[in-house]
C-alpha cells in the first residue's frame, strides 16, 4: 500500500521512490501529538544496490500495528503548542498566505535585497520537466573585476535566478532545493545576508552549499530546483 502511493507521487511530482534528494529519511513512529504509536512488528532489509561507497538499501516493513500510547497527556497540549506556533509564523511573515497562494507572483521577500551600485550580468541554463524547473546561474566575471564582491554577485546570481522563474510562472519562494558553490567559505555571511532577503523566512528551500573551484574572480554559482504546482506534495516525510 505505502509502495503504491511513492511510486504514485514519483509519477505525478518526480518524487524519488529511494528517498534521494531529501524526499524522506526518517520513519517516525511515535511523537508526542500521535493518539497512537506505530510498532512494526515484522521487516526486513533489501539490498538494492550493494556499491561500498553508496549502497541503497531499503527497509522492507512486512507487519505493522498501532498500539495504545501510555498516557495521552501531551497529546492536546502539544498539538495547540505546535498548532499556535505555526500560526504566529504565518502572522509574522511578510505577505503571509496571500504570497503562499499566488504561485507566480514575486517571492515576498525578493524586494528587500539592497541593490548593490555595481552589477554584473550572469550566464542562466534553464531546464524543464512537468513538475520543476531546474535554473543554473554563473556571474559573467573575471580576477580583474576588483569591485564586484561576494555580496554583489550573490545579488546578481539570484536577481537572474528570481527573472528565470518569472519567466517559467514561478517565482523564488517555490524553490525547494539550492545548492551553492562558492569559491571561498569565508565569504558566507556576506553571501547568507544576501540570500536571506531572496527568500521567504516561512518555508525556505532546503540548501547546500559547498567551497570549491570556480572560474577565476567567480565568487559563487547557483543551482536551483523550483517546484511546480503544490509544495506539500514535494517531500514524501
């Protein structure tokens, strides 16, 4: 039954029936607004792929059962604790649910990012399938460009990221992965505090990002996955 419903959102939204990408790590069988535990009873592991650096291996539940939790006691309270908190965060957020329900309208924060005096234009690769979009964005520097800094390419990867899901009817606050590779890490907080005004403070995409090397006065590059349509369909846990 659990299989058929995975293999059912890999068809409709592209969900990873492994898990890969983020889609699901963890099983929870108890939390503390759960009228019931979940116990299972009978499983086995599945090799699917035995590689010694990157095995996939699956946990194959063959019974399980809901049983009775000892006491109920934190269930009501911490279901109204969790219920008002989310609440406070949407009250809190800046265009709140107006911005959730409007997918091709401008991310509700992307107007809050200080246009930096220098800019630079960045190389966009766009890809497609029916459920994301996939956009790639390098600044057009080199070593001589003295003036253009971490912060200001950072601005401008994201500027063209946010215009490249314009132009596909999505915006940036439907991004639900960003990696990013910068070419020195020291430089993250100025990158972050630029970043941070990009997205939505409620519900930001999940995000990597990683030093390495990159084209000579190229501080950092951009990847994004922009999901279409409904986000809670885009995580299976």
């Amino acid at each position: 039954m659990i299989g058929s419903e995975i293999f059912a959102q890999n068809e409709r939204f592209e969900v990873n029936v492994c898990g890969e990408g983020g889609e699901f790590e963890t099983l929870c069988l108890d939390s503390p607004i759960y009228i019931k535990k979940l116990e299972l009873t009978s499983t086995e592991h599945c090799v699917y792929f035995a590689d010694p650096f990157a095995p996939v291996i699956g946990l194959n539940v063959k019974q399980w059962q809901l049983s009775d939790k000892q006491s109920q006691r934190s269930f009501s309270g911490a279901f109204e604790q969790a219920q008002g908190f989310a609440l406070h965060i949407l009250d809190d957020d800046a265009g709140g649910a107006a911005a959730a329900g409007a997918a091709s309208a401008a991310s509700p924060t992307e107007a809050a990012a200080p246009r930096p005096p220098h800019t630079v234009p960045c190389t966009t690769a766009v890809s497609e399938t029916k459920s994301s979009i996939f956009i790639a964005c390098t600044p057009q520097v080199d070593d001589s460009d003295v003036a253009c800094s971490a912060g200001t390419q950072a601005f401008c990867v994201l500027s063209a990221a946010a215009e490249a899901c314009k132009q596909h009817g999505a915006c940036l606050a439907d991004a639900v992965f960003v990696y990013l590779q910068v070419s020195d890490m020291s430089a993250f907080k100025e990158i972050n505090d630029v970043y941070q005004a990009f997205f939505p403070m409620h519900m930001p995409p999940s995000r990597s990002c990683v030093q390495g090397a990159l084209p000579a006065g190229c501080k950092l590059q951009a990847a994004l996955r922009v999901q279409r349509g409904s986000h809670s369909a885009a995580c299976a846990g």
